[in-house]
C-alpha cells in the first residue's frame, strides 16, 4: 500500500507517530511540505523513516512568501536525497483568490525547479464557485506541458481530465472517491488508465466513508483503494499492487 499525498507535519506529534505506526507495513507514503517550515518538517520525518519520503514546495495558498532568498532554499532542499516531487502548487482561488498573480509566479517557477530536477509537480487545484482554477490550471498545462505531474485529490472537472489524459497525468484519488453523492468523480475515474491511478489519503484532511468528520490518516487510504477497485471491477490485491507500482514509477520510491 502507498499514500502518495498526505500531511504528517500537520498532526499532533502522538497523533503523528500514531498514524505512522498504523501504516508501518505500506511501501511509501509521500508527505508534503507547503512553505519553507513545513518543508524542513517533511523532511525530518522523512529522514527518521525509511518508508516516508517527502515533497517541497510552496502550496498556493502561501505563495506570497515567493522571494530570490525562498527560491534558493526551495532549491537547495529539493537537493535532498529523500524528496521525491515539487509541490503542492498549483491554483487556489477557494481561500486566497486576491493572490492570483503570485500564484501563478509561484507555478511557474517550480514547474522550471521540477524541470531542472527532473522531479514530479504536484498541483493543487480548488476554486469557490464555478470551476476557475480548473479551466485555468488545464491551460497552464497545455502550454507548459511538464514532463511528469499529479493531479492530487483529483475532482472530476471535464476538462481537467481531458487534458490530463492528453498530458499523462497521474490522477491521485483520495477520500471524496467514496463519497455517496461522487458519482461524476467515480465516472470519471473509469476512463483513467490503470497506469496512471494513484491513491493518496490528504490526511489529516479528506477522510474516506465511513470517517467523514473525523482527523484522517494514512492506513484509511485502504478505504480509498478498496472503491477505486470496485470501480474497475478489479481484485483489491490486484489494484493495490498497480497502485504501488504507478507510485514507484511516478515518485522513484
């Protein structure tokens, strides 16, 4: 099993060595750091695992943090020998809408850091109303055309799967696949190629049925993977181990 997307640094320290303990027999988890402190919290624990790697970037959200001194240090972290993609970033306009250019300056420079790496971008796509931030990310990735990426707690949007599947996305599913009323996300998630599947927790955030209110953790991605096969009409042993798969491929565990 592998969570490719969650947040250990964003859990109590008992609740984080906690959730690690119950996810000691996964292949990977991936934990995402979302400004410089967080990053270097990633990292720690990374370092104090041998099954945790880690991402660094600068979630949307943050990004009117971007300045020369942050761009150097994100790149001299993203050196390390146990981060395995850049991000989250991508396009918010659900909490900071007013930051949209630095959002986009933000983008745009660790898609180039991702480059010059040769590492997975991890986006973060959510908008208030409508679907904005979508539309717009699907552009940006149609003139951009990064070489490997995520579409992390992917929606569903149309045309965010249209350009993935032209772009070779990853798709990264996370609790909302087993939400009753999903059913356009779980249609879409039968046009993905197996290869391209991901399964990934966003813990302590986005807890699968039946957790919906409570803290999530990394060992409930099973909950995840156990819908996702059930859409395929696949065994879970035999979706688990493509997931696996998918995620050494994408992230080099």
């Amino acid at each position: 099993m592998t969570d490719t997307h969650c947040h250990l640094d964003y859990m109590e320290p008992e609740e984080t060595q906690a959730a690690i303990e119950a996810s000691r027999d996964f292949k990977a988890i991936l934990t995402i750091g979302t400004n410089p402190i967080r990053d270097r919290k990633a990292l720690t624990l990374a370092e104090a695992h041998p099954h945790i790697w880690a991402a660094v970037g600068l979630h949307p959200t943050e990004a009117m943090l971007l300045s020369p001194e942050l761009e150097a240090d994100l790149l001299h972290l993203a050196q390390h020998p146990k981060v395995r993609a850049i991000g989250e970033t991508g396009l918010d306009f659900y909490w900071t809408p007013e930051t949209r250019l630095a959002q986009y300056k933000a983008l745009d420079f660790q898609h180039q850091l991702a480059q010059t790496l040769r590492l997975p971008l991890i986006f973060h796509v959510r908008s208030k109303e409508g679907s904005q931030a979508e539309i717009e990310i699907a552009s940006w990735l149609l003139q951009n055309k990064p070489s490997r990426f995520v579409l992390h707690a992917f929606g569903g949007h149309p045309r965010l799967l249209e350009v993935g599947l032209l772009l070779g996305a990853y798709f990264g599913f996370a609790g909302p696949l087993t939400y009753k009323k999903n059913t356009a996300l779980r249609e879409a998630a039968k046009e993905i190629p197996l290869n391209r599947l991901l399964i990934e927790t966003d813990a302590p955030f986005l807890p699968p049925e039946p957790y919906r209110g409570k803290r999530n953790h990394p060992a409930l991605a099973r909950f995840t993977l156990a819908k996702l096969a059930e859409i395929r009409n696949m065994e879970i042993e035999v979706m688990e181990s493509l997931t696996d798969q998918n995620a050494q491929v994408c992230f080099g565990f």
